[in-house]
C-alpha cells in the first residue's frame, strides 16, 4: 500500500511539472516592455505655468522574443493615444483628449550606434494631460519569415499634478467662505420698507454678484476675441503665403542630400505630417547608414515636446505624425550624422522648420461644467450660512440679529 501511494505521489509530481512547463513555453511569446523615465511614479502631466523649464518623458519599448532576448530585425509601429474624455472632470486641455498623439513606425535599435540599447526604441514625447495612454506597438520583421507579426497595448497612467489639487482647493474655500457670508447676511433678521421688494443688504449682495458676473463675462469675451485676432494675424490667407510655407527644407552636401518635408500648419487635437528623406546625392539611393536625431521645440517657451534618434527605414526615410497640443508654432529640426561603425563618415547636416500650431477653444459643454462646479460650491457655502443662521436664531445664539 505505501509503495503504490508513493507511486501515485510521483506521477502526480511529474504530471504537474508537465503541465507547468508546458503552460510556461505556450505563454512565452515576443513580448514589449515599456519603462519611462522619471519612473512611472514620478510622472506629471505638462503644466503651462510650472516654473522651471518641464522635460519631456523618455520612452524606452524593449522588443524582446521568446526567449527574453532583444528582437533583431524588427519594426515597430508604434501610436500613442492619449486618454479618453471625460463628462465629469476635464483636463488642461480638452481639445487633447481621445486623441492621437504619436503615430511613427521605426526599426528597433540594433546598437551599432551606441544610442540605445539594442532591441530597443526611445524616444522623448511630452505628456499633456493626466489619465491612462494607450501605447499600442505593432511589430512585424524587416526580413521575411524572421517572425510572426504581432501587436501589444500598454498602458501608461498619468496621475494629476498636486499643485492642481492645492489650487483647487484654495478656490473652493474662497468660494465656500462667500457664499457662507452671504448666506449669513440674507438669513438674518431684516425690515423689509414698503417700496422694497428685499432687504438692502440682499440688495447689495445680489448688485455685487451681478457686477461680478458681468465682469467675468467681459474678460472671457475680449480675451477670446483677442485670441481669434491674434490667430487670424498669425494665420493670413494668401497662395502665396502658403506656398512658401509649404517649401521643404533641403540641404545637400558632402555626397548628401537631407529633405524634410510635412505639414507647416497644424491644429491642436490633429497630429501633423512630417518626414525626412536621406539619399546618397551621387548613386539617388537611401542612405540607411546614417543616424537621424529629430527634435520639436516649442518657439514661445523652448521646451521640447518630442525626440527622437535612430535610423532610418530601408528606403532611407523617417515618417511620423505628432500632435502639437498647446496651440504655439513649433520648430522641428533633422540631425543627420554619421555611424560610428560606418565607412560613410561626414559633418552634421541640420535642417529645419517652423510650423503654425492653431489653438482651439474648449467646447461650451467643457465651461459649463466647471462653472457648474463653482456656482454648486457657492451654493453650498449658501446654504450653510443659512442653516447656521437659522439654527443661532432658534437657540438665540449671539449670532442672531
């Protein structure tokens, strides 16, 4: 008897362990893995007004196959959307939300430039808003047959900034102390004159938040018509205009002919098409052994909203779509340099140029739903000075007059 259950023990060990490595090489498929820096517990969404210069978010996605090696011979497409809307709670920028934010497909890094880690892609993108992104990497192989295609979602969650909270909250307490003096004020006792239809003090705090509220009106009025002004002078119609805009910005020199190309005229909530060309001047074929270093620089403040380095396709271009999202021209520039592997050895060769970014108001829908909040904040103060005014003449508490 003890023989046979130690038999049994034994086959159910090895029936388990088969089980276990069976389940162990069917999950171990080719795999992204997505690491940030700051660590993604440092991560804070743009804040327009911070007052030191903010850097954008480096991006590193590791390709790795079954085996956890770095993938070779991969391209990875790779889009960044940003997070969805809201009905409750807005963001900075409203326009922004659901949308994409980065669309560009590369081939991963195969270190023979010594700027990233092999297998890898990194990049540098500027994160406007809180909430979850998606980052959704198609990959597929540069050679036929090397590996399966496949597609993987991660998700990067972008908490709000804690000085939002603090700001809000100093809001919120000046708003609760007006509304609980008001409701002090209208729940005491008063002698309404025949020929009044209310008290004066009501009178005068009901006058006074209607000269707040026209005021309020007249600012966001003028301001937003200042704004359309100021767009509709950065922005004048004309052929003539545009045609020169639209000129590519090329330089060709020692053998080499570097074109940047794409939209110079963007809106905020759609990405602009951009893309750099690299021939060799003298064959007219990509020139592949080159690195290209890409960079946007946004012209009012100069912080950087997206980087990039890394080769370019087979064909010697580098295309992608990015989302200028604060409504300031940007400067893009194109770096090409030599690898340091490379027998093709020359001088940086830099090309640039500026793109119009038109700012979109937030919706009505977006104002309605802070004021909402506010005018409710208000009321509550409202009531609770009411309340306490109505208490204290029950109890003939001192407060009552």
């Amino acid at each position: 008897m003890p023989k046979i259950k130690l038999s049994m023990l034994l086959s159910i060990t090895v029936l388990v362990g088969l089980v276990t490595y069976g389940l162990q090489g069917f999950s171990a498929q080719p795999v992204v893995r997505l690491t940030t820096n700051p660590p993604i517990n440092q991560l804070i969404p743009f804040e327009a007004e911070a007052p030191r210069p903010q850097s954008p978010v480096e991006l590193t996605l590791q390709v790795a196959d079954k085996a956890g090696q770095p993938l070779k011979n991969a391209n990875v497409h790779l889009q960044i959307l940003t997070p969805p809307k809201s009905p409750w709670f807005t963001t900075d920028f409203p326009i922004v939300e659901g949308t994409k934010l980065l669309d560009m497909e590369v081939p991963v890094s195969d270190a023979g430039d010594g700027t990233a880690i092999k297998g890898t892609l990194q990049l540098q993108q500027m994160l406007p808003i809180r909430g979850a992104y998606q980052l959704i990497a198609a990959v597929k192989p540069t050679t036929a047959n090397a590996f399966t295609p496949f597609q993987q979602t991660l998700k990067l969650s972008v908490p709000e900034n804690p000085v939002k909270y603090y700001s809000f909250a100093i809001l919120a307490a000046i708003l609760l102390m007006v509304g609980l003096g008001g409701g002090l004020i209208i729940g005491r006792r008063q002698i309404v004159q025949p020929a009044e239809i209310a008290p004066q003090a009501v009178r005068m705090l009901l006058s006074g938040a209607t000269l707040v509220a026209i005021a309020a009106l007249l600012v966001v009025n003028v301001s937003a018509e200042l704004n359309e002004s100021s767009q509709a002078h950065q922005h004048p119609g004309g052929d003539g205009h545009h045609a020169e805009l639209n000129a590519p910005a090329l330089l060709q020199s020692q053998g080499l002919r570097l074109e940047l190309t794409g939209d110079s005229h963007a809106v905020v909530g759609e990405p602009a098409h951009l893309s750099v060309q690299v021939i060799d001047a003298i064959t007219r074929q990509p020139a592949t052994d080159v690195l290209l270093k890409v960079k946007a620089t946004q012209l009012e403040n100069h912080w950087v909203s997206f980087a990039y380095n890394g080769a370019p396709d087979v064909k010697g271009q580098l295309t992608w779509q990015s989302q200028f999202f604060d409504g300031s021209p940007h400067r893009v520039e194109v770096e090409a340099l030599p690898r340091s592997n490379s027998p093709r050895q020359f001088k940086p060769l830099r090309v640039s140029r500026e793109i119009e970014v038109e700012g979109v108001a937030p919706p009505l829908s977006v104002r309605l739903i802070s004021l909402t909040y506010l005018i409710s904040i208000l009321l509550v103060g409202l009531a609770l000075g009411l309340w306490l005014r109505q208490r204290g003449r029950h109890s003939r508490d001192p407060l009552a007059l």
